[in-house]
C-alpha cells in the first residue's frame, strides 16, 4: 500500500452504477416477488453494504476506511429489463472511497443475479463504472457520459 501519513484529511464521496440485464422471466420474477430466496432488492442492498465495507479484504491495496455514509439506489428499466444499481460512499479521510463505492455496485449485481439465476443463466452484469468523485488531492471528477 502507499503511504497516506502526509495526506490532509478532507471529505471524500464517491458515487458508481452498474447494470444487470435480467431478461423476461427474470424481471418479471423481480417486479411480482416470486423469488424464493426473497426480497432480492432489500438483499442487494444489504450486500452493497457489505461489499462496501469489506473492501479493503477483496481489494489488495486499499486502504481500510472509516466509512460515514453508504446510499443504494436502484432504478427498475421496464422497457430494458434491466435493474441499474447506484452506490454512494461518503468518508472524512486521507484516501478516496472509488472503490468501495464500485465494491458495492458489484456487490449488489452478483446478488441480483444469484438470486434471480433460477429463472435461467442468461442475465448480464454491465457498465460498473465510477460516476463521480470528490475530495482529495486528484480533485473532483465527474463521468462525461
């Protein structure tokens, strides 16, 4: 890991997205609740949560974090049958919270569709990506697309 001693501590906030592409069944299953493992919504948001918190266990290098706010959107696409998950992290600290907030959106995929594999294998994950950030040396950046 680098060294982050000489670093000012300063409000940090992340935000990232992601995508799963459920197809028919599996939107339906998703929009009537049938899913026999249940709610897969309230699940996903609960490992968000905790994928974000475990991140400095899955991510090598990063540092462990206290972690002061995490927020987890998810936006059901009728037309596309698709659900896009949004997870925001704030932190008051010496490092970034990018990858605990892209930890948490893969979190929260993977959960979506293991929960909802039962209706058929076909679901993708896409478009994890970071949103935008603040705080910190590097600045602000926001996604231009």
């Amino acid at each position: 890991m680098i060294d982050i001693t000489a670093k000012a501590v300063t409000v940090r906030t992340a935000k990232a997205a992601g995508l799963v592409l459920l197809g028919t069944e599996a939107f339906g299953a998703l929009q009537r609740g049938e899913c026999p493992k249940g709610d897969v919504l309230a699940t996903a948001r609960v490992a968000a949560i905790q994928a974000v918190k475990a991140t400095p266990a899955t991510i090598p290098m990063c540092h462990p974090i206290a972690l002061e706010a995490v927020e987890v959107d998810f936006v059901l696409d009728e037309p596309g049958r698709a659900v896009e998950v949004t997870v925001a992290v704030k932190s008051s600290g010496k490092t970034g919270v990018e990858m605990e907030a892209l930890c948490g959106v893969a979190g929260a995929c993977l959960t979506i569709y293991d929960m909802l594999k039962y209706t058929g294998k076909g679901m993708t994950i896409d478009r994890i990506r970071l949103l935008e950030k603040t705080g910190g040396r590097s600045g602000d950046y926001q996604r231009a697309d």
